[in-house]
C-alpha cells in the first residue's frame, strides 16, 4: 500500500499538479491477522499487525513530507 502511494505521490509531483489529498486505508489491522513477530496469540497477532502498519504510515510521512 505504501510503495503505491508514494508512485502516485511521485506521478503528482512530477506532472507538476497542485497539492492534492490522497486518502489511504490500511487494512492490515483487521481480521484475519497475520503479523507474528510479537506471539502467537491473537492479541500478540493484532499488536504485530499494530507494529508492522504503523512502521508502513511512519515511513509515508517521512518520505511525503521529502517531496
């Protein structure tokens, strides 16, 4: 989800269209939960899943605000 947006954000740039709101949804933090790095549990799995989205929305603003 993050690689796609930021190509989009990238084509934006490029074409040099005003600033633009784009909206993005992770569904990673919903059932079923895959993430296993914290446990096996489902709470351990929803926390991994918790981890892992937040590291992907860290690293959009980081690489949003470059442009």
């Amino acid at each position: 989800m993050t690689d796609r947006l930021l190509s989009e954000v990238d084509r934006t740039v490029s074409r040099g269209e005003p600033s633009a709101l784009f909206w993005v949804h992770y569904f990673d933090v919903h059932e079923p939960y895959d993430a296993t790095t914290l446990g096996n549990s489902d709470f351990d799995r929803y926390d991994s899943e918790i981890l892992a989205t937040d590291r992907a929305i860290g690293r959009l603003v980081r690489e949003t605000r470059r442009v």
